[in-house]
C-alpha cells in the first residue's frame, strides 16, 4: 500500500504543480486540473488516514515518540493532513463558484458572487501551496528518519552477531 500511496502522493504533487500556473495552462484547462487535483488529493488523504492507524497498532507509535517525530493521526501530522483537505475542498468550491468551463460542462451556472469566490480562492490557493510545501518536506524527514533507524539497528544487529562465536 506504501508504494501505491508513493505514487499517488506524487501524483497528486504534479497536478498540483500544474494546477498553480493558471497563465500557463489557460483558465479552462486550470479549472480542470484544479478538480483533478483535488480528487486526486482527496484520495491520497483517505487512504493516508487509513494507513496512518495501521501503523500506529504496529507499534510505530512507541518508537515515534522515542524519537520526538508524531505520527499518530491525533498528532501535528494528522493535524496537517486535515488542513490540507480543508483547504483543498475550500478552494476547489470556491474554484467551482467562479468556473467558467468546469460547471458549465455540467450544465450549472452561479450568476452573482465572483467578486467574493475569488478573494476566497485565491487566499486559499496561497495557504494550501504552504502546507504542501511543509506536508512534502515532513514526509520526506520522515523517510529520512526512517532508513537512517532502519541502517542503524541493521548495524547494531551485525554488531551483536559479529561476537558470537559459531560452533
């Protein structure tokens, strides 16, 4: 599931890379990668929430507060996942309010309020590229912690067997 969850996770970074260069890609296009991102976004947060309390019965808890790193869902990493959502569906409904490709594709339309969607969206647009930016920077610190735990009781293990003498 890592692995899947891995590729998902940068997945869901390229769109939302693409998704911040509206001048680039064209308003109809950004609109449209703005909705793919978010779903791809609201997939990767489901299934890191369902994987996250998995690890914590493993016992990854235990060893996470030896280490000062929280990884318990109730914790600044669970805190921050949430945000990210909450932001994401805040700026992919105000995203939606103002959309001049996307709803009329649905055959929807908002007459008023585009003075206000777009304060909103572009706000929160800002405020979700930050925590991005921190959710990828916490999770790759948590890769590194990881190996670097992994080699040392690799090493401590070779350290124990080494003096032991075989029969």
């Amino acid at each position: 599931m890592r692995g899947r969850l891995t590729v998902l996770g940068f997945a869901t970074i390229a769109l939302f890379a693409l998704s911040e260069l509206p001048n680039v890609t064209g308003e109809p296009v950004h609109e449209w990668i703005g909705l793919a991102c978010f779903i791809a976004l609201a997939v990767h947060g489901v299934a890191r929430l369902r994987v996250v309390p998995r690890s914590v019965r493993r016992g990854h808890a235990a060893s996470a507060t030896r280490t000062g790193i929280p990884s318990s869902p109730h914790s600044g990493v669970g805190a921050l996942c949430k945000g990210m959502l909450a932001c994401a569906t805040i700026c992919a409904v105000s995203g939606l309010m103002m959309s001049g490709a996307v709803l009329p594709a649905f055959g929807l339309y908002v007459p008023d309020g585009y003075f206000v969607w777009e304060s909103v969206h572009a706000a929160t647009a800002k405020v979700l590229l930050v925590l991005v930016i921190f959710h990828i920077a916490d999770m790759a610190c948590a890769r590194f912690d990881r190996k670097r735990r992994k080699n040392s009781s690799e090493r401590l293990d070779q350290g124990r067997t080494a003096g032991k003498e075989q029969p």
